[in-house]
C-alpha cells in the first residue's frame, strides 16, 4: 500500500511539472492552483499530500523563475553553471517513490510513523532533533531497498558559546585540518592518510567492476557499481563527519566563538598535476562538503564560522614574512632565515598572523597527529593493533588539545 500511495504521488508531481512546463515552453502563464488534481487524487493519495505535492511543485518552479532572473542580472551563485526546469520523478524508466506529508497528517512516536488512511510503518533509529515537527518526506532507496524518511523540525539553539576565542583552520588533503588556538604550542592536524588510503582501494574496485562490465556485458554502469560509489562516498563521509563533531564539541569546551578557515574555491581551476594527484583533488577531496557540516555542526554550539583567502599563507615565512623557501613534502624552509616546520603549521598560523592576532608563538617542527582507525580519531601515539576495548585504547577525546 506504500508503494502504491508513492507512486500515485510521483505520478502527480510528473502530471503538475507537465502542466506548467508546456505552457512555460510556448511563453503562456503558468496554472499554479491545478484545482482539477484534488479532485482526480484525493481518492488515490489523501487531500492533504495532494496540497503539499503541488505546493512543493510550485517551490520549485518560483525557485526556478527567481534562479533564472538571478541569471540575466549574471549574479548567478559561481557554483550553479546551468539553470534548468524542474524534472519528473522518474530515473531509468521507472517512478521515483516519494511522498510529501503535511507536518499535521503524520506522527513519530515508539518506534512507529502513523500516516494518513491508517498506515502504521515501524522504523528503525532515533530522531536526532526534538522539537515542532514540519513537512516530511518518505523517500525509497533502490539502492539499499529500503524507505526513509527526511523530516523538518524546528529547534530552538542549544548551546552558547562559553568565551570569545578564535580558532584558525588550514584545509589540505595529507592532513585534513590544521588546527590552531591562541596559546597552544603546536597546531593539532587531523591526518588524512588513512582515509586517502582507503579511498583509493574502492576506487580500484570502482576500476575493477567498470572494467568488467565493460569487456563482457558492454554496460557503463550497473547497481553493483552504484552500490560501490556510495559505499566509497558513505565511509569518507562518516570519518568527515566524526572529525568535524568531535573538534566542534572540543572548541566549544575551549570557549572557542569563531572559526576561522580557509576559502580554496578555485583551487581546481587551471590545476593539471597529473592524474592521480588531479583524481585527488576533483573526487577524494569535496572541499564544498567539509566546509557544509562545519557550517551546520557549528551553527549546533552558536559557533561562528568565517571563510577567509589563504593565498600564499603557505608559502610565505613566519619568521621574516619571506618567499624566498623551499618545500619538499610536508617540509617548509626558508632560504632566508633557515627556518624549517611543518608547510600545513605554517599556512594555520599564517593565517593566524593575518587576521590580527600578532606574530604566531614558536613554531614546532610537525603538528600533533589524529588518525583515523576507522571508527574514531585517535592521537597517534593510541593507534594500535590492539581491540578497541583494551585500556591502552581508551584514551580521552580531549587530551590531545591539552598542548
């Protein structure tokens, strides 16, 4: 009965996008209210998720004619190349499944969603927010076979900042973040070698079921190498994830109130480093993404996020502002003062220095190191082959940033 309810309601989403796509193609006014859809599937689907469907199919197209508008004036937003009409519910010939609930017509409570015409549907997990629930939306998955659910809450702020300290972050892609605070003798630095690892091996197995399908059923793409890309882009999205929580949740009991982090858009233009290190930078390395749920974890603690130019900021000297050095790997030396650190320590507390904190105290040689052993970032000294259960494992979260 779900499944029928979903594709009655892709059906009147293809329907709306339609009426309003043929008249937008031969210059005519649109039909916003489709007054004749309530009539023809409130029977199939209920009159409420009739409404929310063509509400939401109206969203789109003003988004759409406000996108267009943003066009002519060219203050299209640098990421958005194409403006294109809202599509159908449809991929690979078959339906979408989705369907749209008035934040009134659905309830989630012990473990059970109650929807409109009696549907009682158990699911698993627990919702992560608390508060005034808003429009929801009960997606199918081809991919896993199951069905979720993506709900609207309004929450009120729930933590403050307990100080005013900034902290100054330096993006790569050997060491993840580079972090640094006021009063710290060295940076800390999320490493990201095992990630990069582990990234690569599923893109060899990505490498390995294209070539297959290739050579001997003469197909591009298959669920199986679908199911590869998503497992690829789940288990890096997970160790990001876990990074940014965890350091989110550590400044914030440092009194931290603003992070300062570099801006690299841009950095992919113009850049032909060959084809790994181009693979690297174009697909292991989703700048747009990490600087996202930094945004949205921080926002969680009322910690303020600031993107700043950190042009030269790792190829100039902290010591005598010179760009007379040489790097070699992670090693930084300027040919001037003799200096010698760690390149990703150099750009942070260049960084610092430029945003008006004065010159950066002693620069160690190497940040302090957290690996990712995949489940949680360890300091590198806790690595180890052991079970995560043994005592030697189990070390605080917090100690590392106790410099």
């Amino acid at each position: 009965m779900l499944r029928d309810k979903a594709t009655n309601c892709a059906k009147l989403w293809n329907e709306a996008t339609y009426r309003k796509r043929q008249p937008y193609m031969n210059y005519q006014p649109l039909d916003w209210e489709c007054k004749d859809f309530y009539q023809k599937y409130t029977p199939l689907i209920d009159s409420s998720t009739t409404q929310q469907i063509l509400r939401k199919s109206n969203e789109s197209w003003r988004s759409f004619f406000a996108l267009k508008q943003l066009e002519r004036e060219g203050k299209l937003p640098p990421n958005i190349k194409k403006v294109c009409t809202p599509g159908y519910w449809k991929r690979n010939g078959k339906y979408r499944l989705i369907m749209v609930l008035r934040k009134d017509c659905y309830s989630v409570k012990d473990g059970v969603m109650k929807l409109p015409k009696g549907l009682r549907i158990p699911f698993k997990g627990k919702p992560r927010w608390n508060g005034k629930q808003g429009r929801a939306e009960v997606i199918y998955d081809d991919l896993d076979g199951k069905w979720r659910v993506f709900q609207a809450v309004n929450v009120k702020p729930i933590f403050k900042p307990q100080g005013s300290k900034t902290c100054y972050i330096d993006l790569g892609i050997i060491n993840l973040f580079t972090i640094w605070l006021k009063g710290w003798r060295q940076p800390i630095a999320f490493s990201g070698r095992n990630l990069l690892a582990d990234w690569w091996y599923w893109v060899d197995r990505i490498a390995e079921c294209q070539s297959i399908l290739e050579t001997i059923n003469g197909k591009k793409s298959s669920k199986r190498l679908s199911k590869l890309y998503r497992i690829r882009q789940r288990r890096f999205r997970q160790a990001i994830n876990t990074m940014i929580r965890s350091m989110v949740i550590d400044l914030y009991d440092l009194e931290v109130s603003k992070i300062v982090i570099g801006n690299l858009t841009g950095m992919r233009d113009n850049n032909d480093n060959g084809k790994k290190s181009n693979s690297m930078i174009h697909n292991f390395w989703s700048f747009k993404y990490i600087i996202q749920r930094l945004k949205c974890t921080a926002q969680e603690y009322g910690i303020r996020v600031k993107e700043v130019n950190e042009y030269k900021t790792s190829s100039r000297c902290i010591r005598c502002s010179s760009e007379n050095i040489e790097r070699k790997g992670r090693l930084f030396k300027c040919l001037e003062c003799g200096l010698e650190a760690n390149r990703d320590a150099i750009g942070v507390l260049n960084m610092a220095n430029l945003q008006y904190e004065g010159t950066a105290i002693r620069v160690m040689t190497h940040p302090k190191l957290l690996k990712w052993d995949g489940m949680r970032w360890q300091p590198r000294r806790a690595v180890t082959h052991r079970p995560m259960n043994t005592p030697e494992a189990r070390i605080p979260r917090l100690k590392p940033w106790k410099c």
